[in-house]
C-alpha cells in the first residue's frame, strides 16, 4: 500500500533525512520523472506545448521563485512581473550580443542579471516589511516596466517597441524561433525547471533556508541567536529574482519568442504569480506546482468545456471563467488556508493509517 511505512527502516541520519524518506513515494517520484522525459516528449503536439505544457512549466518555475521569498523568507513582494521583464530582456540582450552563446547559459545568466536587480530592490527589506515592502515591491514593478518602454536601447532601437527571439539551436535542433519541434522547447524547460526545482529543494531544507524561516517567523528572535538580517533577507531576494528571471527568460525565448513590457509582464502577472504561491501552500515546493498547474491548467479545462463541448461564445466564456476561477480561489482559501501542499500533506498522513481511523 502507498505511503506504509511498515519495513521501511533507516539507519542513517542522513538516511532518515532525504527529501523522499519512503521508499514507496520514491519510486513514485522517479516513475513520473522517468514519464515526463521519455514519454510525454512521443506524445506532444503544438497545442499541448504552447497551451498547457510550457505555462506550466514557465509559471512553476516564476512560483517557486516567489515562494521563496514570501513562502520561506516572508518578504512579500508584488513585483514578479517586473521582475520576468528583466530575464526576458537580460535574455534578449545576450542572445543579439553573444549569437553563438548556448540558449541553456543565456539562460541562466538571464537569471543571474535578475538576480542583480532583485538585490537592489530588496534593500529596502532592511528597514520595512508588511504593506510598506508590498508597496516598494510594487514601485519595482512600474518603475522595470517603464525602464523597458522608455529606453530604446533594451529593444535594439526596434520601430515597434517589440523583442523577438532569434532562433538558436541545441545539439543541431532548434529550440526558439518558429521552426522548434514542440518536444525540443518542452525538453529544454522541463530539464531547467526540474534541475532548478531540485536546487530550490535542497536550499530550503539547508542553513540558509533555515535563516529564511527564522526571518520569516520573528526576525529580532533570529538576530538575536545569529542569522544577519541583511545577509539572509538580501539573498533571499537574490535567489528569488534568480529563479523568476529563469522563468522570464524562458516566458520569453521558449514560450512566445516575441514580447512587448506593458503586455506581457504588467501587474496581472504579479498578482497571478502571487496566486499561484497562496493557492498552492506558503513555504513549499510542491505547493509552488500545485498553485501553477491550477491557475494555468484549470482555465484552459474550462476554456475546453465552455467553448468545445457548449459551444457557448468565447467572450461569454472568458467572464465565466474569471468567476469560476475567482470563485474557486476564495473556496480554497477559506477551505484550506495553507493551499494544496497542505491538502496533500494531509492525505498521505490518511494513507498511512488507512484503514484504522485517523
């Protein structure tokens, strides 16, 4: 049975503590790993690649990144967007300047500019927090996107304001531009969301992510037994700007290969990827996917019954959507405060003692 712990001994502590302590939920983790790189890529089509696949990757990537600010660290910020922006364009950037720079370093270090960037604007965390911090967060997220549309230069001097992707290969197969077969983008997000995933894990569960948490729960508390305020909040900004640049970079190389600021990184993204992190679980990993694939895949079922099966008007469609969607997420947040993560939590904790009562 699932999750039964009957026989399953450790006799290490490091045994005891690795990130998939059940041998069961191990061999679970790895069969679905195993599917998602060598079966799914046999299986995907355009629609599948462009619609559901790479947003999803895409937003459980920009989610983790805020989870580890807000969710490990409690910084609450409202500037993912912005933020995205800098990765794409960082992106964008590199990709003119550096022609033969392999797509997969373009972009990590896409990451690392925003990661830069992110250090500035959580300065301010020093001396603020709650409200004010949203706030200042906030005004990072207007003041990229006007950088973007006010300075010529981020666009190459383009007449319409617009960055396109050029097209890039990886091993001989073209992963931006029009030509990329839909399997090669998948493999290429799938491969940095899960090795980046990976590294956030093992993070938070190490001295810096316990800092995090100690900040997180009372800051003077952790001052006062040794974690540095400046030090754990500013490189909890950093890592957490690194991961939503990589997600801003791949929205923008991967995803759509061309984009415009105001449209695709305004504040709805902010407020989307902050629904994200809330509706999946504060201060978890697997919460971070969670929260992307129901707000990614849930309006894209939605859009599939209402417009396909009903045949009802797409603008029609579109305003039942947001109510549904709208809906849903107050449900949840009143069901369940502590999002999806914790609703899982609770049912492997059933199926250890199922059938005896809990």
């Amino acid at each position: 049975m699932l999750y039964r712990e009957a026989g399953d001994f450790k006799t290490s502590y490091r045994a005891d503590q690795q990130t998939f302590p059940i041998r069961s939920e191990r061999i679970l983790f790895w069969a679905f790993i195993v599917a998602a790189f060598a079966v799914v890529p046999f299986f995907i089509n355009d629609y599948w690649e462009k619609s559901v696949l790479i947003p999803f990757l895409v937003w459980s990537m920009a989610a983790l990144g805020l989870n580890i600010l807000v969710g490990y660290c409690g910084q609450v910020s409202l500037g993912t967007g912005g933020f995205m922006a800098v990765g794409a364009y960082a992106a964008y950037k590199l990709m003119t300047a550096f022609p033969e720079m392999n797509i997969l370093l373009v972009i990590v270090l896409s990451g690392g500019v925003t990661a830069v960037v992110g250090m500035a604007f959580g300065l301010p965390s020093l001396r603020i927090k709650g409200f004010y911090l949203a706030v200042a967060t906030l005004a990072a997220q207007f003041f990229l996107v006007w950088v973007f549309n006010k300075f010529p230069w981020f666009y190459n001097y383009s007449a319409s304001g617009q960055i396109t992707a050029p097209e890039r290969l990886l091993f001989g197969v073209p992963v931006t531009g029009p030509n990329s077969p839909p399997w090669a983008t998948y493999l290429v997000a799938l491969t940095v969301v899960f090795v980046f995933a990976w590294i956030g894990k093992n993070l938070t569960r190490g001295r810096i992510g316990r800092q995090w948490m100690a900040i997180r729960d009372m800051d003077i508390a952790a001052e006062i037994i040794g974690v540095e305020p400046l030090r754990a909040k500013i490189s909890a900004f950093a890592v957490s700007s690194f991961y939503i640049g990589i997600a801003g970079a791949m929205y923008f190389t991967i995803w759509f290969g061309a984009v415009e600021p105001t449209e695709a990184f305004g504040i709805n993204q902010s407020f989307r990827a902050l629904f994200m992190v809330i509706i999946g679980g504060l201060g978890s990993i697997l919460g971070s996917f969670l929260g992307a694939g129901f707000l990614v895949l849930l309006p894209v079922l939605l859009k599939n019954l209402m417009v396909g099966q009903l045949g009802w008007a797409t603008d029609i469609a579109s305003h039942f959507e947001i109510m549904i969607v709208g809906a849903l997420i107050i449900f949840f947040l009143i069901v369940e405060p502590h999002g999806l993560a914790q609703l899982w939590r609770l049912t492997k904790e059933k199926l250890r003692l199922w059938p005896f009562p809990h």
